[in-house]
C-alpha cells in the first residue's frame, strides 16, 4: 500500500502468470520489493517486471477505506503488454475472458488486432526509460518527477 505521504503510486495490473507475485504483496514486509524483478519508474516509482499493464500516477486525494486507505489519482503515464490479466473473484485467482463478439484466435485468445501495443513483452527487457518501454504519454520522465516535486 502507498504511504499516506506518497505523491505517487503505481498500479500494476499483473499478468496471467504472476500468482506467486500477487500472494507475494499479500503479506506484510518491511520491503516489499525485496527480492522482486523489478525496474523504476517517474521519481524512482518501483514497477513490477512482467505485468499485463501499469499505471503511473500522480495523488490528487485519499479517502479512509476500513483498514485501508483508498488513493484517487490521475494517471500520468500507463504501459501495457500483450499478455492476459490475472483477476480475483469470489476467493480465486481467475483470468479474463473474451466478451461477446471479439474475435477469438485459433488459440482460444482474444485476437489483439484492433490494440495498439506497441511496446515489449516485458517492462525490464527495453533498452529505454530505465527499461521500462515506450510510455502513453507525451511529458518526459525527468520533467514529469520534477513537475510532481513541485506540485
């Protein structure tokens, strides 16, 4: 969970295959990355090698949530990768299926014509941005962790 002094968060949408992860951030550790694949993002923002997507996100407010504490935020750069997410219903890991009419691939997936993913498979594998791939977003890493300082 994002400290209550954090002025940016990161949600990652983890793949298909990354139950171990999830049980993983499950628990409580001092380090919660410790031990996990993963590269930096806006302002040193750890990012989660593998996901099916992330979001980078400024906090504009935070709500009390039970014994959590809900962060809305605007989300200031997102990647996505071709690989299909993990979900959680009713008490177990689920993946996602296709709706009705998208076209299924012989390989019983959703075909991904119409997505425009134009990045690598996996965020650590690029050779840019700190190997995090190529970001929806027009504002430059150093100049968005500077404007997030600021604001």
């Amino acid at each position: 969970m994002p400290s209550r002094k954090a002025i940016i968060f990161a949600v990652h949408i983890l793949a298909e295959d990354q139950i171990e992860i999830s049980n993983y951030f499950a628990k409580s550790r001092d380090n919660k990355f410790d031990g996990i694949d993963h590269g930096l993002g806006i302002a040193d923002l750890p990012i989660i090698g593998g996901c099916a997507a992330y979001l980078e996100c400024s906090k504009v407010a935070e709500y009390p949530g039970g014994d959590h504490i809900v962060f809305l935020g605007k989300v200031e750069r997102f990647y996505r990768f071709p690989k299909c997410p993990l979900a959680f219903y009713c008490g177990k890991y689920a993946v996602a299926s296709p709706h009705d009419g998208v076209p299924i691939s012989p390989g019983g997936r959703a075909q991904q014509e119409n997505c425009s993913i134009e990045r690598p498979d996996d965020p650590l594998s690029a050779s840019s941005h700190n190997g995090l791939g190529t970001p929806h977003g027009e504002e430059s890493q150093t100049a968005l962790a500077a404007r997030l300082k600021t604001d």
